[in-house]
C-alpha cells in the first residue's frame, strides 16, 4: 500500500471517526507557519487550515456565477426553438438536430482546448477569454436569419462554453478546504443547473412581448459584465503559480487569503506539488496510474451526459406534442434544473464524507423517473413534475459530482487538462443522443419508447462509477475513499516512498 495513502485521504475529504476527531488537534494556521521556517509551507496546508473567509468564498462565488451563465446559455436554444421554428417556418425536427448539437460539439472542442490552455498559461485568464467568447457570440444570434448561421454560431458559443467550466473547477478545488473540497466543487458547479433554469423564467415574463430575441439579449450581455468583474475581482490559483514558480504572485494572493499568519513568510518558503512537464498533453492523463481513472471516468460522464442533454435539449419539444398545458413542459424543465442543483448539494456533502461510490447509486435511482416522464401523456402535471424533479435530483446532482472527482484526480499541472478532457468526453455521448433523438423522433417512434432508450445509458455511468469507486477502495465497499493522484503537501510525503 501506498505509504502517503493516509495523507492524500485526509488531503482529499477522506472520512474520519468521531473519535479520532476527538482525539487529533488540527494545527491553526500559526502553527503550521511557524513549522515553516523550518522547512517551508505547502500552499495546501494554508488554505487548509485557513479554512472558508470572505477571500476564497469570493472566489467561488464568482466561479459559481461563470458557470451559471453557462447554463444560461447551454438550456437557452431549448426554450427559444418553438418560437424560432414558428418565426422560421421550420417543421421537421430531425433539422433542429444538428442545430441543438452545435453547442455541444463546441464545448467538447473548449472543454479539452481551454483545460489544457488553463494548464499552461492559468485559470484566470481562460475565464475571462470563455466569457468573452460565449458572450459574443450568443449575442450575434440576434442576427442569425437561418439554421446554417445558427449552427455556426452556436458551434462558436460552445467552444467558450465548454472552457468555462474546466477552469473554474480546477480554481475552485485550488480555494477549497480539503474537508469541504468535493461539496464546494459541488455546489460551485451546480450553478450550471440554476442557470439552465433561467430560460424558463425569463421567457415567462418577456417572450410574449419581446419574442425568441430577448432570451439571446440576456445570454449576450450578462457575461460580458461578468467578465470584465473576473478580471478586476478574481485571483490567480496559488496552488498553479508555485507549481509554475511565480512563488511572489502566490504569496500576494495568499496574503489576502491570510494576511496576518504570513507576513513573515517569505515567497522562498512557499512549497507545493512538483512542477509538471512544460507542455500539457493528452497522454499525461493516461500516465502515473490514471489510466484505469480516467477511462472509468469518461464512460460514467459520457452515460450521465447522453440522458443529461437528452432531457435538456428535447423534453419541451416532446411534451408539447402531448395534451399537457405549455406552462407545463416549460416549468419541468426549470423543475429538472433546480433538482440537479439540490441533489448537487447534497451528493457533493456526501463525497467529502463516504467518496464518489454514491454517485453509482446516485445513477441507479435515476432510471425510474426518467422512464416516468415518457409517460407524460398519461399522467398528471404533478406526477411529471416530481418525476422531473427526480430525474433532475440524481443525473444533474451526479454530473455536478464528477466536477469534485476530477478535481481531485488529476493533480495540480494537468487539473484543468483533466476535467476538460473528462467533461468533453461527455460532450461526444451528449452529441450522439441528442442527433440520435430527432431522428428517432423524425421516424415516428414513441415518447415512452424514446425515454425508456434514453435511460439506458444511466445503466453503462452506474456501473462505471461503482468500478470506479471499487478501484480507490479495493472493494466494492459504498465508503469509498478519495482519490490518490490528487495534491499532497510537499511536507506530508514520505521522503522514502
């Protein structure tokens, strides 16, 4: 057994007794500087045992508004298409197909492009470029006249899209905790699920009077200003900056992280994980033991993302070809949203305490409800509703998760590379379901049938994620225990190992 194991569990949210906790004092922040003029101060162990303040929390918060937007933006096409196929005189659906997918070929493409560019040059600078890029071009949507231009622009939107989320996960985890790392991940990205919930409300109130127009004015605008607040508001990742050797930059940011405890720390002390190869490359995430991770956690991500995007892309279109009211279709899809962002929040607490098996039983309970809202022509609004709710609950509260266990697989040099790779590997099995269903819809297949198909891939991600958790515990134990490839303080390792 790896003789760090200990350190990177506990690194990493690993669970421990009541009583050991009772037993172990955990050295304040003044403790671990005065160990470091010793020996030096790992970045870790400050953010550690600084803990929450208003510092990192804005940091997060600002990453929780990013992806948001990016939710925004992702479910926004879904809303407008029934106004824009009448507006267009569009009445074939396996055309909108290629339309609704534009986006998500996009964000696999800026998923592993800006990962590995947030590797290289750092997380700040590809957030602010991915809101820029979103912005300009959901906003010239408003111009767009056909499917073609359409296609283009929502391909380009995607690109930004998709480095967005990379990025600041990977700037997150590098503010958060260890013992609360994978709940404010988490929870973080869950604003994607409140963001795609968005559109709903937002042509509640203005499409009847502004049209398909108004929801591109709003997913045009709003990420501009938040991308100018990035770049005044927010910081570097210290953890990135040491592992880069900018160890000055570092320490002025940690200085407003914890700026009394460090004032005689001189950047010379600061420590981190060993600086990765110049260049970040595919391969790295298939090296030092990750293979078996990183493929495991692909195909669960790839599942999660084919019934995900399924569900986001088609739902309103399909239930409003049954009897139920329009109110209806539109509100199950804010419904979905808001489940995914209140089953985020609780599997997220769940992984800091029992490790990422959960999220394989997260998958299971998810095939229920979402067989039941193929059934929506049948049953009441409040059964579809909950169903909604409940499918919303597991599939978005487990691709919410996957943001945590990739932040915590991959160390600090390939972090954004690995969650970007990972996310856009989701993004193929998104493409794949979302083509696949207009044209099984195109060809007259049933609403209960095209459902029952779509769960079928929760099935593939369930097992993944099991094989997965067995893989870090060495036992298919539902207490699972945290990644190993993730940071661990210079001054924890074993200098024999």
């Amino acid at each position: 057994m790896n003789p760090n194991f200990g350190a990177a569990f506990r690194e990493h949210g690993g669970a421990e007794s009541k009583d050991q906790k009772r037993k172990i004092k955990k050295p304040g922040l003044e403790d671990v500087v005065e160990e470091a003029h010793c020996r030096g101060i790992s970045v870790a162990h400050i953010i550690d045992n600084q803990g929450l303040n208003s510092f990192s929390l804005r940091v997060i918060g600002i990453c929780f508004v990013v992806v948001l937007l990016e939710g925004y933006d992702v479910s926004v096409l879904a809303f407008a298409l029934p106004s824009l196929s009448k507006a267009w005189s569009i009445d074939n659906a396996a055309a909108l197909g290629p339309v609704l997918s534009a986006s998500i070929i996009g964000m696999m493409i800026g998923s592993a492009l800006f990962g590995q560019l947030g590797d290289r040059f750092g997380r700040r600078k590809l957030i602010i470029g991915a809101c820029s890029m979103f912005a300009l071009f959901t906003g010239l949507v408003l111009f767009a006249t056909s499917l073609d231009q359409l296609f283009v622009l929502r391909l380009l939107a995607g690109v930004g899209l998709g480095g967005a989320a990379p990025n600041a996960i990977a700037l997150t985890s590098e503010f958060a905790p260890a013992r609360q790392r994978a709940m404010l991940v988490t929870v973080m990205y869950s604003g994607i699920g409140l963001g795609g919930a968005l559109p709903g409300v937002v042509s509640s109130l203005f499409m009847a009077t502004y049209g398909w127009h108004s929801l591109f004015w709003i997913g045009g605008v709003l990420p501009l200003i938040v991308a100018v607040a990035c770049s005044i508001w927010l910081p570097e990742s210290p953890a990135y900056l040491v592992a880069r050797s900018r160890n000055d930059e570092a320490l002025r940011t940690l200085r407003m992280l914890a700026h009394e405890p460090l004032r005689s720390v001189s950047a010379a002390q600061l420590i981190g994980q060993e600086a990765g190869p110049a260049g970040v490359s595919l391969s790295q995430l298939f090296r030092g033991g990750l293979t078996s991770s990183t493929l495991l956690l692909w195909t669960a991500i790839i599942g999660n993302f084919m019934t995900y995007f399924f569900l986001l892309n088609w739902t309103p279109a399909l239930l409003s070809t049954t009897n139920l009211p329009p109110v209806v279709a539109s509100l199950g899809q804010t419904v979905f949203q808001i489940g995914g962002v209140v089953g985020g929040i609780v599997l997220g607490r769940s992984l800091d305490i029992r490790g990422s098996a959960v999220m394989a039983f997260f998958m299971l309970l998810s095939i229920p409800p979402t067989v039941a809202i193929g059934f929506a022509d049948r049953a009441s609004a409040a059964v579809l509703l909950a169903a909604e709710f409940a499918a919303g609950f597991c599939i978005l509260g487990t691709a919410y998760g996957f943001a945590a266990i990739a932040a915590m697989i991959y160390p600090t040099f390939i972090r954004s590379s690995g969650a970007g790779w990972a996310f856009g590997a989701g993004r193929l099995g998104a493409i794949l379901s979302t083509v696949a269903a207009g044209e099984l819809a195109a060809h007259g297949v049933g609403l209960s049938e095209l459902f029952f198909l779509a769960a079928a891939p929760l099935l593939v991600s369930g097992i993944a994620c099991f094989a997965l958790a067995r893989r870090q515990s060495g036992s298919p134990s539902l207490i699972s225990k945290p990644m190993i490839g993730a940071d661990v303080p210079l001054s924890t390792r074993n200098p024999s190992a």
